[in-house]
C-alpha cells in the first residue's frame, strides 16, 4: 500500500529569497578596487520570486539631458548649435 503525495503533503523544494542571495555572495572580504568591480552590485540588484526558481532582474539607470533635441540659432547665414545644458 503506498500514498501518493498531494499537494498538501509535498515539501517545499526551492529555496526563498534570501537563501538564494545568500548563496549568491560568495566573496566575503571588501573588495580591494570597488571602482573597478562590480561584486557590490549584487546586494543592490532587484530579486523576483517566481515559481520555478528565482531569477536577477538586471535594470540600468539612465539620465537624458534636455528633451533630446538639437538647439541652435541662425542669424543671417550664420548657424551656431547652443551646447546641451
């Protein structure tokens, strides 16, 4: 006689969130040229759960200047491109 595993009686299998980032970080030290590396950008990476696992969500940050167009000012035939602010 055997019984089968339902849903109510299954383990969970995955690991949470914060086990997984916690085996993420593997190097404990401070690193020595943080400028040039990016190790301590794993703590400031985004996480989301998801059924099968969890996964990084890699997003990058940007900045535009002005509304992305062009200035200038023509006097006669004489054209000058004022620099973006």
């Amino acid at each position: 006689m055997s019984v089968e595993a339902g849903p109510e009686n299954r383990a969970q299998q995955s690991l949470g969130t914060a086990a997984a980032r916690n085996l993420t970080s593997t190097t404990k030290s401070v690193p020595q040229m943080q400028e040039i590396t990016s190790r301590w950008l794993l703590r400031m990476l985004p996480w989301v759960q998801v059924q099968g696992g969890t996964y990084r969500v890699n997003r990058r940050l940007s900045y535009s200047v002005g509304d992305g167009r062009i200035t200038f000012v023509q006097t006669g035939e004489r054209v000058a491109v004022i620099p973006a602010e």
